[in-house]
C-alpha cells in the first residue's frame, strides 16, 4: 500500500483517456486512494481541432495544451513528467525516467490498480522519404510546419491526403472488433475538406487538386457502408479523386508517392497519417497482443491481470483510434475501478461496458463541419451523418468546456451532445 496504507491507482498517461480516467476515479472514490499520474508531457494535447487552427492560419500552440499538474492537484492527485519504461505486471512495479531536466536517473514506482493509457507512437520513421517530403496534422510542430509550408512555399500542385496501412494485433481480440487497415481516417477526410475549402479561398485550386487514398477497400470503413457513400457523392460532385485498396505507402518521393500495390499517385504536397503503433517497451509483456497493444475484455480489465486497465490508443480494442472512443472506455474504467474499491456497487458500475461507436466531428473549413455517429461497423444499426455549421460550433464549444471543467466531462452531458447531435437538424 502507499505512504498512508491506501490502494494505490496509477494512471499511465494524461491525455483524453488517462486525464478523465483520474479525475472520474477521484470523484467516485473520494480520498479512499492514492492517485498517481504519469506522462512525457506537462500538458494535454487537444489533438482534434489541430486543423480548425491550421486552415484558419493559426499556430495551434498556444490554443491546444490544458497544463496537466494544475487541474491534477485540485484533486489531491499527483502528477509525475516522466517517461515509462517498463511494466512488471507480476511485481506491480513500473519504471520510469523522469526527465524535467537533463540528468535524472531511473526511478520505480509499485501500485495496486495499473491504467495503460499512454496512447501510442506515430510510426512515420517506416515511411521512406516522408522525413524529406512529406507533411502531417498529428502534433503541434508538424501542423505549424505545414500551415507555414502552405504559405510559404506551396505552389498550387496536386496534393495527396492519406494514411498508411495500420497493423494490428489478433492475440486476445474481442470477436466484435474489426480488423482495421488504417488506424483511424477521420482526420484523412477532414484534412482533405478543409484543405479544399483554403485552396479556393487563397486562389491556390479547388478538391480537384486533392486526391484522398487509403490502403483499404474504402475510407473511413469504420463510419460504414451507407455513410461512406454518402462522403464519397459529396467528395466526387466536389471534384476530390480518391484512390483504394493501396495497401501501404512504400515511398514518399518530391513528385509524389509510391504504393505497395505498384500504384503511385502525384503530388507537391504529401499530407500523411502514419501507422499507430504501441509503446516498445509494451511489446512482450503478458498484457499485451503480438503488437504490443494492451488486451482487455468488456470492462477494459486485463483478462490474466484483472488490477490492469486500459483505454485510449493503447487498448487493442481501440478501433479505430478515435478520441471518443476513449472518451467512453475512460468512463467504464473509473467505475471499474471505484467497483473494486466498493465505491460502486457492481449492478452501478457495469450498467455500460465496452460498446464501441464512432462518434466523429470533423473540419469543413468556412465555418462548417461534419458530425458522424455511427455503430454499424460493430454490427450496430446507428449511421447518421449531418452537416453544418452548428456542428463546427458543437466541435469548439467542447473544446472549451473541456479546458473549462480541466478534462472532466460527466457522462450525461457526454450523453447529451451525442442526443443532441443525432436529433437536431440544423
């Protein structure tokens, strides 16, 4: 136990999924634990409204981090920057390298309730060529490097807006989870909108400059079939060309990019979404699939070491890779959790378990943007796909309200925007 004999929760990662997962356990266990966070970074990173900054010629910077260690010590819970390097699931010990200033040395620290939720590593080190040629809207550097190639030195040439092919596990998969070929192509499809919306506005062409491919059969396939179509007419009467079934990119070159499948496609600017992969150091631990994504079952426990939880990007079952589905798994885990420490009664905390849907709100550019609720690829019957431009202001108004409440959304006002979403026409 920890300094004053209370179970220890330590939380691996502080971004959507590990940020909420600490705050909710701490508001449904009161002070019955010892709450402990790590993360690489100082701060969250609001990756989702990257583009809305970028294509409105802006430096995401200062818009998109939520400081970490204030918003955790209003809850008594502490925060470490440091970077994991190794899980010892059977000595409930992580090691870790803090790293505020050069020079720290290894340090360790043991818990009673582990929480993978340290997201995942952007493989784009696999894709030849992309160092010299290509672009991306994964993080705030490279978006800032790309909204400033934009105007500074694009020219107006063909572009190419995709992903490479994701790899994921099979070891300890739950039977209604998809195998995916791309870790998750909403950010594909808005980046390839707003960015057609820019080209008009700055004279620079229209979507028939853009072509968007994907390694699969078809884009965005989480959304399903029926909202596919849909994107696809809207994408085709714009002028978008769209090219399938690539299978991975095998070379980013300065005039364009080179497939697996002997393809190629041509384009001064190259905007890519890279492979997701896990963590190294999680690659062989017991916990983890062949890839080294952490295995779980519906209440987002480890089946052989049930104190281990998982959400977010690092959850095999996280498919695709989408924020919301982090969102809900961050939920099941706090009640998990405050379960085992009878703060919750087992018929309160396993009213939801896991039950994937995609819920997306994507970027249009000028003001408008898509929303996307869908289960269908999970054998549900949800597919509902709307347009408009309350639905950009749906996509701001949360970012607020998420640095406002410092990450802690309940989940009836995540219920409610989801009702509200689906039955509102605007």
């Amino acid at each position: 136990m920890g300094y004053d004999s209370k179970p220890r929760v330590l939380i691996l990662g502080g971004n959507f999924a590990g940020l909420q997962i600490a705050r909710h356990v701490r508001e449904l266990v009161g002070e019955k634990a010892e709450i402990t966070v790590i993360d690489r970074r100082s701060y969250l990173l609001f990756v989702p409204n990257i583009p809305m900054e970028i294509f409105e010629d802006r430096d995401p910077t200062p818009n998109l981090q939520l400081p970490l260690s204030p918003v955790l010590s209003k809850d008594n819970t502490r925060f470490i920057q440091a970077e994991v390097k190794e899980i010892d699931p059977n000595k409930k010990v992580v090691t870790f390298l803090p790293f505020e200033r050069p020079g720290s040395t290894i340090d360790k620290i043991s818990y009673d309730f582990l929480v993978v939720a340290l997201g995942n590593r952007l493989a784009f080190e696999n894709i030849e060529g992309y160092k010299d040629y290509g672009h991306t809207l994964t993080d705030l550097y490279q978006a800032d490097k790309f909204r400033r190639y934009l105007e500074y030195d694009y020219k107006g040439g063909p572009v190419a807006v995709g992903s490479a092919r994701f790899h994921q596990g099979e070891r300890g998969r739950l039977d209604f989870i998809p195998i995916a070929l791309a870790a998750c192509e909403g950010p594909p499809v808005e980046a390839s909108l707003s960015l057609a919306y820019w080209l008009e506005k700055n004279h620079k062409g229209t979507a028939k400059n853009i072509t968007i491919f994907t390694p699969a059969k078809m884009i965005a396939e989480d959304a399903g079939e029926a909202i596919v179509s849909q994107l696809l007419n809207i994408a085709g009467s714009m002028g978008f060309n769209y090219k399938n079934n690539l299978e991975d990119i095998k070379r980013i070159t300065k005039d364009g990019i080179e497939f697996a499948n002997g393809e190629s496609i041509e384009a001064e600017l190259k905007v890519i979404f890279p492979d997701w992969v896990p963590h190294d150091f999680l690659k062989g631990l017991p916990i983890c699939d062949e890839k080294g994504f952490v295995i779980h079952n519906v209440e987002m426990r480890n089946p052989d070491f049930p104190e281990i939880f998982t959400a977010g990007d690092a959850a095999a079952g996280t498919v695709p890779k989408l924020g919301s589905i982090g969102h809900l798994q961050s939920y099941i885990v706090a009640r998990q959790i405050a379960k085992d420490l009878k703060s919750l009664s087992s018929e309160e905390a396993d009213t939801e378990l896991y039950n994937p849907q995609v819920i997306c709100y994507g970027d249009m550019g000028g003001g408008k943007a898509f929303y996307i609720h869908s289960n269908t690829y999970y054998g549900g019957k949800t597919s509902i796909l709307k347009m408009g431009k309350s639905y950009y202001d749906m996509k701001l108004a949360f970012k607020h309200q998420y640095f406002a409440m410092g990450g802690k959304i309940p989940h009836w006002q995540w219920t409610m925007g989801t009702l509200l979403g689906d039955k509102v026409s605007f």
